[in-house]
C-alpha cells in the first residue's frame, strides 16, 4: 500500500514539473521574438535544458522491474529519453538476464 501512495505522489510530481516546463516554454516563445535568430536560438536552449531537467529528476527517481526475471535496475537519463515508453513502463533490456521487455516504472 505504501508503493502505491509513492507511486502516486512521484506522478503528481511529475505532472506539476511537466505543466510547469510546457508553461515556461510558452511564455519563453510568447516573449521572445521568435523572428530574431538568437531568440529562437535561446528559446531552443530552454526547451533542451528543461527535457534533461525532466528526465534527470525521472530517472533519480524512478527504477524498473524486469518482467522476465523480476530483477530490479536504474537507467540513465539518456536512456530514459531514448527508450520507448508509456506512463507505467519502458521498453528496454534488462541488464541481469538480457530480455527485452515492457518493464514496469517503480518508484525508489
């Protein structure tokens, strides 16, 4: 019962820093004059940085369970940004028995 309040808890953490970073892109594109170069050079720079901002926080935070062997491991953030995934999981390959496999996102 206490995965599941802090699984809960770490997606709503989750949702405010994804509604927070699409806010300051917005405005940051609202702003900026997007019809200077730098601007929009600037403007890219914000979005990079919040996507590893993202994704860093996510992979501090989260592990996986391997659906094959039930092995626990962590990726890292590049990782997490490459594989395929969904809310509840990621498509990657696990590092104690090399299957690939849908594996479930738990939190730490």
């Amino acid at each position: 019962m206490e995965d599941k309040g802090r699984e809960r808890a770490l997606s709503i953490k989750i949702i405010i820093m994804l509604a927070v970073y699409i806010g300051v892109i917005t405005d940051a594109a609202i702003l900026l004059n997007m019809e200077e170069t730098w601007n929009a050079v600037l403007w890219f720079v914000i979005v990079i940085a919040g996507l590893v901002i993202l994704f860093t926080y996510h992979s501090r935070h989260v592990a996986f369970i391997c659906k094959s062997c039930g092995s626990r491991f962590e990726i890292t953030p590049l990782k997490d940004f490459l594989s395929p995934h969904s809310t509840r999981s990621h498509y990657l390959k696990c590092p104690q028995c090399g299957k690939r496999a849908w594996d479930k996102v738990v939190p730490k």
